[in-house]
C-alpha cells in the first residue's frame, strides 16, 4: 500500500503537472495495452520494430546530441550486436537470453574501440571516421564465409520467444526501460557535461572535466544501447547479416533523430514510432512515390520546425519558467515551483 501511494503522488506531482508527460504516459500504457486490443502479426511487427529502432535511435541521440560526438557509422554498434548474438548462437549453442547480454556487452568494447582513436576528432572529421569503421568490419565479415555467413548472413536464429506477444512485450519491455535510462542519464549530472563538452569541450576542459573519459563513457553508452538493439533485432528477424552494418543503417538515427527533436532522447523514440510505420504503409500503398513523399516530409519538418517535432509540440503545450526554469503547463498563469507570474 505504501508502495502505491507512492506511485500515485509522484504520478500527480511529476507526470500529470505537465501535457508533455501525460502524452508520455498514455503512449506507454497504449503500448503494453495493444495487445489486448489486437493480435495482428503485420501490427504487432511494426510496433515491435519501432521499438527496437527506438533504443537504437535514443542511443545514438545520447552520443551525438547530448554529447556533440557525431557519429555517421552507428550501425557498427548494432551490427556487432546482432553478429555477436547469432555467432555464438550458433557455433556456441548459447540461449538467446546469455548472448543478447554479450553481444551488448561486445558493442559497448566497439564503443571503446572507436572512440580513442576518435577522441581528437571534431565535427566532420570524427563523423567521416566514424563512418570508416562499419565499412571496415563488413569487409571482415567478407573475408570470412564460412565463418561469419559471408553477403548472405547467419539465417535461422533462435526466438526470444515461442509467441509474438510474447516477443513482443519482452521489445517493448526493454525499450521502455532503456530508453528511461537513457533519459535519466541525459538529466543526471553525467548529461549535464555531456552538454557541456558539446557545447565547448575547451571550456569544459578548463573548468577542470576529464572530457577524455566523458566522451569514452559516451561512446559505451550508446554502444552498449546500440548493441542491444542489434542483438534483439538479430533474434526477432532471425537473421544477421551486411544490412545490419550498411550506411542506410547508420544514416536512419540520424533522420529520426532530426524529424523528432534531437537531445531530447523521446525525440529519436517519436521519430521512429512516426516514420517507421508511415514509410512502411507507403511501401503498400504507394511504392513508387515512398521515398519521394518520405523525403519532402522530413524537408518540411526541417524547414518549419528546425528543432523536432517533440520540441515544437511541447513548446506549443508548456513554458518555461523565466525565474527558475522549470516548465510548466502553458495554461497555467503562475510558476508551480517558484510561484513567479507566467506570460500567457
């Protein structure tokens, strides 16, 4: 009893004080509810995607946004991931419940492994050698067929459950509680420096911050994040393969980062769960105009909302405190933390 009325005080103080967080929250509860609404195979897949694009996404908004490191070679985390699951599946013979963990854990070593010899890199220079690295690692795979499946990939990986449903609130489980975590870090004082070192990594330098050991930290966040997603996406699609580490891959974070709101970390997760579902209705629909109609979508967004889609809907909803910062519902006419008078 405690315990709920706990959750529901911090529910009416935290969540339900602002219309961004409601939206959060009604989201959410559709999602774990969907199911019960419906058991259909082709919904169920969509969402079950956009929810593994979604912790890929937040990852990379964690690197790039958050902490100003440009990466155009993301997909090397999320194929490491799913070629580190499947490989020891398959000549190990390990269940899929041990070598989602690893391949998780093998992406956030790539993490390292990219980000040292990047630390120098700024802006175009670190984003073009990021994007050497998945290129590097496809050739490898290339190099060894019968090892690695070679351009066909390893087929027939285990499921992570014997039903959809059941695959699919364990998905949407684990986007949910990363990309909360995510989320929370970006808040914590380890997202603050991030910020900082994005900002100007000179200053944050000499206000005495170790940015070696942040932008490291940052680069095995969001390669252990990453790489969980290829690993689950590896064992939902049941298979691995060079698409996983193609330059379309690396690019679509970018583009669902951009359309969301990026540094927002919900921004890349309404993104996907926007674009995802609405690129693959017009596969159906209208296949030869998808691409054109996709392409002049996220023009307009560029064009009239430059910072995300998330960040004009909530700027539209709430405002900013001018006293203390903190945001508040755009109807209400004073602060609910300092109490300052709001311009309506």
């Amino acid at each position: 009893m405690y315990h709920l009325r706990s959750l529901i005080r911090h529910l009416r103080v935290e969540v339900l004080v602002l219309p961004s967080r409601v939206i959060a929250l009604v989201f959410v509860i559709g999602l774990l509810l969907f199911p019960l609404l419906t058991q259909d195979p082709y919904l169920l897949r969509m969402l079950i995607l956009a929810s593994l694009f979604s912790i890929y996404a937040a990852s990379w908004d964690l690197l790039a946004g958050y902490a100003g490191q440009i990466s155009l070679g993301h997909a090397l985390f999320f194929g490491v991931g799913a070629y580190t699951t499947a490989l020891l599946g398959l000549h190990l013979g390990l269940h899929p419940y041990l070598t989602v963990p690893l391949g998780a854990i093998v992406a956030t070593l790539a993490g390292l492994f990219v980000g040292v010899p990047c630390l120098r890199l700024r802006r175009h220079y670190l984003a073009l050698a990021t994007l050497a690295f998945p290129l590097m690692l496809t050739g490898i795979v290339f190099m060894f067929p019968n090892f690695s499946g070679g351009e066909g990939g390893i087929w027939r990986i285990g499921r992570l459950a014997s039903t959809r449903v059941g695959e699919y609130y364990l998905i949407v489980g684990v986007m949910l509680v990363a990309v909360f975590s995510l989320w929370r870090i970006a808040g914590s004082r380890v997202g603050l420096i991030f910020h900082a070192i994005r900002e100007d990594e000179v200053a944050a330098r000499a206000l005495g911050i170790n940015t070696v050991r942040y932008k490291l930290l940052a680069f095995a966040i969001s390669g252990f994040t990453a790489g969980a997603a290829g690993a689950l996406y590896a064992h939902f699609a049941r298979i691995a393969g060079p698409s996983n580490l193609d330059l379309f891959m690396s690019f679509q974070p970018v583009i669902w980062t951009i359309f969301g709101g990026a540094a927002t970390i919900y921004g890349p997760v309404t993104g996907v769960f926007v674009l995802y579902p609405l690129l693959d209705s017009l596969h159906v629909l209208l296949p030869q105009y998808r691409m054109l109609l996709f392409a002049l979508l996220v023009l307009f967004i560029l064009r009239f909302m430059p910072q995300g889609v998330t960040t004009w809907i909530r700027d539209a909803i709430e405002t900013s405190c001018p006293s203390c910062r903190v945001r508040n519902a755009a109807t209400r006419r004073s602060c609910r933390a300092c109490g300052t008078p709001l311009r309506n």
